[in-house]
C-alpha cells in the first residue's frame, strides 16, 4: 500500500443545513423494535428527523436503545413497527445489495470498534475505499491522510493486537471517516481517549459538520462531551481563513442538537439550551 498518488478531495465548503427541498437526510417514523432474549421493547414508538449537517447528540441510560438507533439506521436491525427514511428512500424494507449501496455513503464508529484482526491498520482503514470500488492506486494517500487526522500516522502498518485501546478506537473512527461519507455514525467515539486526543477528535467531527455539510449522529454520555460539541463551531472567512469559535450571546449554534432516550421513547428533542434548563427528573439525573 506504498506510493498510490492521492485521490481528488472536495473542497471543504459549507453545505446549506437542509436537503434543496427540506427534505431530512435522515427520519425515524413512530418506530419500535423489541429483542426476545431476554424479552423486553427497545424502541416504543421513536421519531425523530435530522437535516444535512446536522449533528444529533443521542442521550439516555444504558439500555435505552441508543446503539439501536445507529444499526437501525444502518440497516442492521429491522423494526418491528415504522418506517426509517435516509436521504428520503425508506429503507425498512430494503434487499441487502440495496442497503449495501446505502452504507457506502455512511461511516460508523461502532462502540467495539470491530477492526479486522488479520489487517493492518491501514488496510483497516483502506477497507472502505477498496469496498466501494477505488482502485489501488487511489487508496494509499487518503489512508496515510485520515490517519494523520487522529494522530495515527505512526501506526500506518501496525496490526491490530499491537494497538493501545485508545489506538484502536482511532482507527475505527479513521475508518469511519475515510473516503468523504456523507453520514456518520459515532457510537461512544471517544470512550477510552485521552482528553487531548479526545478535544482533536470532537473539533474534527465539528470541522465535517460546520465545513462540509456531513450530517452525523454522536451517541455519549460524557456531558463534557455534549457541552463542547453544542457550543463550538468551524466558519471560513470571506478571504478563506478557518475560524474555530464558541457561541455567544449574538451567535446561537442550531446544527447540534440533543436527543435524549428513556424507556425506549424520545422525551427530549432540541436545543441544548432547552435540554439545560429542563425540569424532567430523568434528565436531571444526568446533569452536572
């Protein structure tokens, strides 16, 4: 995988915050799903929509049916009841080659990273690319790239068994974003991440959401996490200067917004100024 020249990127140009005829990128219909063992409802009647570029914060406790939400989305699961719309095609029903040609324009970030142990890490990370049908040639210098972007560049040829916990969380997210995905999936991405790393790797989920439009869905329980992501943003400048800032009293972030699970149903959907000063019981159990 050495010496492939390097793939044309697109500019990275803000993406108007809605589909041209307002359509969501992404919709969940009165949707449930239940598991049989142990018996219990997951999902009771879940609906929700997410525009382009937009970035959906997913709360709620262990069990509530946030991971659920993401291979829904994804196909992996089927509900039991509703309908599941991304990029305005219901994919409830789908065949798999269908849903196979939906996740190409989708990069997730599963909670067990889920790398391939026999790969390197940047055959890991090539693995996509190579899925949707670039050529070899095309593939090494956007791995050597995505890499270099959560600080793994070093690791280029390392195997999975050689890797930290926090390395592997990396990759997967390396491999998640490769290849310019128009959704992405983050279920717990910084679970196991240094601060520092962590702050690298929140700012550049917020560089893809705020400069190319990529809608996203990011599940955490960390409410450090969510105050960050809700209260900064990327902009670009009339003379092309990238600018990193936090809101204010005159600038009110509406791209990122909380949606919070219990029971398997949505009780809160909005704002994170709204999800603040909520007086629900169950979602001040997770404030500060």
């Amino acid at each position: 995988m050495r010496g492939w020249p390097t793939p044309d990127r697109r500019n990275e140009t803000k993406r108007p915050t809605s589909p041209p005829d307002d359509r969501p990128v992404i919709e969940f219909r009165e949707v449930s799903i239940a598991f049989d063992d142990p018996p219990r409802q997951i999902l009771d009647r879940v609906s929700f929509k997410v525009y382009q570029g937009e970035m959906r914060i997913i709360l709620g406790p262990t069990g509530s049916g946030k991971s659920t939400i993401l291979r829904l989305t994804i196909g992996l699961l089927r509900p039991d009841e509703g309908q599941i719309f991304v990029n305005g095609q219901e994919i409830t029903a789908l065949p798999e080659e269908a849903l196979l040609k939906l996740r190409q324009k989708i990069g997730v970030v599963f909670q067990e990273d889920a790398l391939f142990t026999s790969l390197t890490v940047a055959e890991n990370v090539a693995y996509r690319l190579l899925e949707q049908g670039y050529t070899l040639e095309d593939v090494d210098a956007e791995v050597r790239q995505t890499l270099r972007l959560v600080g793994l560049e070093h690791a280029y040829g390392m195997m999975p068994n050689e890797l930290s916990g926090g390395m592997s969380r990396r990759t997967a997210i390396a491999r998640a974003l490769v290849g310019d995905p128009e959704i992405i999936l983050y279920d717990s991405p910084l679970a196991g991440l240094d601060p520092v790393i962590g702050r690298r790797i929140s700012r550049l989920a917020m560089r893809l959401r705020d400069l190319r439009g990529v809608t996203s869905l990011w599940i955490t329980q960390n409410m450090d996490e969510v105050r960050y992501l809700a209260s900064h943003f990327y902009e670009r400048t009339a003379d092309g200067k990238l600018l990193f800032r936090r809101e204010s009293e005159r600038f009110c972030l509406i791209n990122t917004k909380i949606l919070m699970l219990a029971q398997g149903r949505v009780i809160f959907d909005g704002t994170d100024e709204l999800f603040w000063s909520a007086r629900d019981p169950q979602i001040q159990q997770f404030l500060p």
